[in-house]
C-alpha cells in the first residue's frame, strides 16, 4: 500500500531554485530532465519510503540522493511521507541542519 505524499514549501522553493539555476547557465532541456528525476525519486517514496538513510542529526527524518549533487528530505509519520527539502551537497555543509 502507497503512502500518502505531502510537499514542504521549503522543497517546492529549493526545486525551483536549482531548475532556475539550470535552465539559466546549461538548458530548459537539462532543466526539465532535473525535475523529473525529482518527480520520480519522490513517487518512488510512495512505494518504498524507507529507501533512504536516516540522517545524523535527526533519526526521523531520512535522505536519498537524487543526482550525484542534490538530496531529498523527507520525515515519514504513520502512512504519511513529508517532503522537506531539497539539498544541494555545492552549498555550505554547515546550511544542512539534518547531517
């Protein structure tokens, strides 16, 4: 049975971003290839929400990697998968308050 899928602001935000970012300095294709890798890591959650590792800082909320510089947040409560980010491994690890 799928979980039920609910979005954070904060993930729909850091999406965009990155996809702004990549559709400016390489392609709107690379851009949408991008999104769909996204689309597609979270619905795999649906399937198999304990796919990803359990964090550092935080036991309840777990990461899997979607490209070699991007990770997923997400928390798992009941049947119910929050998505809470989009971490970019570029950016200042010090910025990540889950590892």
């Amino acid at each position: 049975m799928a979980y039920r899928l609910k979005i954070n602001k904060r993930f729909v935000a850091d999406t965009r971003n990155v996809y702004r970012y990549l559709a400016e300095e390489w392609s709107f294709t690379i851009a949408d290839q991008f999104v769909e890798q996204i689309y597609e890591s979270v619905h795999k959650l649906a399937e198999i929400p304990f796919a990803g590792s359990p964090t550092l800082r935080n036991k309840n909320v777990r990461s899997i990697s979607v490209t070699r510089h991007n990770k997923i947040y997400y928390r798992i409560k009941g049947k119910t998968i929050t998505i809470l980010t989009l971490f970019q491994s570029k950016m200042d690890p010090a910025k990540n308050k889950y590892e």
